[in-house]
C-alpha cells in the first residue's frame, strides 16, 4: 500500500540507525536530507547475512554465507565452469560479489571517472555498483522521489525513463525542452524549473538518448550556473550511458557532473549515473554505477541506502560481469581499444552525415552519441513501411521522428539506410492517411 502519510509523520517510526542518518544528512547535506523519500528515510543496510558475512571474510573457519566454497574461501566450481571463465580466475567469478560492487572494482572505475579532472575534484563517494544504469536509476527513484515530487526530464528523452522514474514510484513525469533550435534551451529550461517550488529530481542526459546530441561547453556551463543557483532542494542526476562520445569540436567535455562540482549542499545534490554498458561497450554485462557528489560522511550514508536498495531487490550484482569490467579496466589496450570502437562510430557518424544532408531530411540536432533522430509526419507508418522492406528503425510519434541507431548499423550500410528512409518517407506521404499507431507513444 503507498504510504501517503508526510514525511515528517513517517518519521515517527525510523529507526535509531535510520534516524541518526536523516539528522546528519540534514545537518550537513540539507539538499539531501529534504529530498530522501519516505522509502529512502527508512531504509539503510541491514545487520544481515551479508553484513556479517563480511565481518567474517578473515576468520579461520567462516560458516556465515550461504554459498558453497572450498571450505578454504575459495571457489569450488564445477570443471566445466572453470574452463568456460577461461583465464578469469574462479574465486574472481563464482562465489558471491559484495554488496555494493567489488571493492577493487568501485576504485578502478572511480579511477576511470577521474579522468575527467573535475570530477576528479569533486568530493564524491565511491561508486555503487548496480545492475546495469537502469537499476541505478531504479535506486536514485526509490531514494528521491515520492508521488509528490517533481520528476523532470528532457524532451525528448529516453523513454525508460517514464517507468523508472514515474510509474513506479507513482510520480507524475515532466518534462523540460531540450533543444531551442540547434542549442541547449538554456533559458527555457530556467524557466521551467523556476515555474514550481516543489522538491525535484531532474534527468540531465548528455549525451542523450534518443537525441544524439550534447550541447557546447558554453552552453552546459551556462546550464549548471542556472542549477546551482535554483532554490532547490534538488536532485539533479547526470545520465552519463554515452559519455565520451563526442564527434563534433566545442562539445561539453567530460561529464556534466563534474560542472556541478562545489555545489551548494543546502540546495542541491547531484548524482552520477554511468557504466560499462555503452563506456566500455559491455552492454550485456550488466555493470553500471551510482555515485553521490558530497562529503565523505554523507556520501557514506547515501552509499549504505543505495546498497539497502539494492539489496532488497536485486542483492549481490554478477560477480563474472565485475570481474570482467575490472580486467577491461586494468588492461593495457582499454584506451587503444576504445579509441577503435569511437572511430568506427565517428566514421558512422559522418557518413550518416553526408547522406541525411543528401536527402535534405530534417533532423534534431546531433553531434554525439549514437542516436539520430528524424522529423517525419508519420512516424509509425514510416516504420511499418521499413520493416516491409527490412530495415530496422524505431518509432517517436510523441515528437513526430524516427530514430536510427548507427551503433548498429556498418558504415557501408548507412548510405543505403537513409536513402530507404527517404523513400520510406515518399511512400507514406504518397500512399496511406494519418496512422492510429501514431498516436501510440514508443519507449527504447
Ligand atoms: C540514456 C540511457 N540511460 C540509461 C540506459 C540504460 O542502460 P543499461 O542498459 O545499462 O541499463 C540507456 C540504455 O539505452 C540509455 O539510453
């Protein structure tokens, strides 16, 4: 049942732990404090098996867990296990990852976030690791919003989340414009934020999904100066799935977070969403992240609520695809590696360039990312004609465009794919009225 008792009310029944953490973060995080959720004031990780299993890790002879191993701490993993790891080493991989994310894990990857220099400043906890972006997500909602919240995000934005972040929680989703011609609508988004007082989270997606675009540095800075200076309280988290996938000079370099670096804690609370997903381009993996910029107090105790989350729901994360991010992080040809993968989509880009400019169709602005998105008028039958003709492509009629994803699309195709949509278009136009399917929103 939802609890629509006020938060103050539903504080009567915190426990002393739980307690102890709302009075600090309000004492030294106020932002944070104000805009903890009736969930997210009660939970904090509990005393349970994985609590004193890992007060246990160095005793002599450990009978906590409720895994099997060797009866030494090691693995004891069938044959056939070990030599489908290949060279991952079982204990790495079979038995159980500790809640919140490997430790070595957390520090590479907070190793891997500080390559951009101001969130290498930015005083923020280690990174929780979560099952994929969506659960981290998933964590950030039930930590920060409630029904009454405000949950603004961009449009066009991806459509996830609506579920994540609204229907779950019970929370109405607005929306703030993304785009004033082909720049970030700076202004206009001042303006929707100032239009409320009411407590809010608020998606900041760059580059983003279904877009593809990022805006320049000027425009991003001028972005984060609007935010720090809102009353607040506010939850501003940065979606960062494509960072470092800029194709175009002059973009915002480096994570949108670390522009909220130094923020003021009375007023606002910002958060990291990032992973290997589409950073390492492990998307089955299933490794993602959240990190909290603040203190190191409270970034301890917002760390314990989201592994409180995370342990009630999804519990201890695949060990084999930690392991495996951890080894990709380590290893000496990430960055060579990586840098081949953003060529092959750079020259993607640019090919899809040439050929959208060649057809004269319009689209949303795009520089980044591995998204386009394609004004047409109708947008589902568009997408019907293409699967006759077997091409792929998926449908927004909420803003009238059909996105193409050159992530997975050869770059010799890619003359013949907007030349398809082109004719897709032509033929729509030429042969069928306005579609019911039109009318129907799409989620990716
Ligand atoms: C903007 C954005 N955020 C989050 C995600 C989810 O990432 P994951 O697959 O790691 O859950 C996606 C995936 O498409 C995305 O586009």
């Amino acid at each position: 049942m939802q609890d629509t008792s006020s938060k103050e009310a539903a504080d009567a029944v915190l426990d002393s732990r739980a307690m102890g953490q709302l009075q600090l973060l309000r004492a030294h995080h106020p932002a944070a404090g104000a805009m903890l959720s009736r969930l997210g004031r009660r939970i904090s990780y509990p005393r349970g098996v994985p609590a004193q299993a890992a007060d246990a890790r160095h005793t002599r002879i450990n009978a906590t867990i409720g895994q099997v191993t060797d009866g030494a701490g090691g693995a004891l993993a069938m044959p056939l296990v070990r030599e489908l790891l290949g060279p991952l080493d079982p204990d790495d991989a079979v038995l159980y990852a500790a809640q919140g994310g490997e430790p070595l894990l957390r520090t590479a990857w907070s190793e891997w976030q500080a390559r951009d220099p101001r969130v290498a400043r930015a005083a923020r906890s280690l990174p929780v690791v979560t099952q994929g972006l969506t659960h981290a997500l998933g964590i950030v909602a039930d930590l920060f919003i409630d029904p009454e919240t405000r949950v603004l995000v961009p449009d066009p934005c991806w459509g996830n989340y609506r579920g994540g972040l609204g229907l779950r929680r019970g929370a109405r989703i607005d929306t703030y414009p993304l785009l004033q011609g082909d720049r970030l609508a700076v202004d206009e988004i001042a303006r929707t934020l100032a239009s409320e007082s009411r407590p809010t989270v608020m998606v900041v997606n760059m580059p983003g999904n279904p877009v593809g675009f990022t805006p320049t540095q000027a425009d991003a800075e001028a972005l984060a100066e609007v935010l720090r200076s809102a009353p607040g309280p506010l939850v501003v988290v940065c979606d960062d799935a494509y960072l470092g996938m800029g194709w175009e000079p002059g973009l915002l370099e480096g994570s949108f977070f670390g522009l909220l670096e130094g923020a003021d804690p009375e007023r606002l609370l910002a958060v990291k969403v990032d992973g290997a997903t589409k950073e390492l381009f492990l998307f089955g993996a299933r490794v993602g992240f959240l990190t909290f910029q603040a203190e190191p107090e409270v970034a301890a105790v917002l760390e314990d609520k989201a592994k409180a989350v995370a342990r009630a729901t999804v519990s201890s994360m695949s060990r084999v695809g930690q392991e495996l991010v951890l080894q990709t992080l380590r290893h000496a040809q990430l960055g060579v590696q990586r840098d081949a993968i953003c060529q092959v989509l750079a020259g993607r880009y640019r090919a899809l360039r040439v050929a959208i400019d060649a057809h004269g169709l319009e689209a949303f602005p795009y520089n980044s990312g591995f998204f386009v998105l394609l004004k047409v008028s109708e947008p589902e039958a568009v997408r019907r004609r293409l699967l006759e003709r077997g091409v792929g492509v998926v449908a927004f009629p909420e803003v009238g465009a059909v996105r193409l994803s050159y992530g997975s699309v050869d770059e010799a195709d890619v003359t013949e794919l907007v030349g398809e949509l082109a004719a897709a278009i032509a033929h729509v136009a030429a042969t069928s009225a306005p579609s019911v399917h039109d009318t129907v929103a799409s989620s990716s």
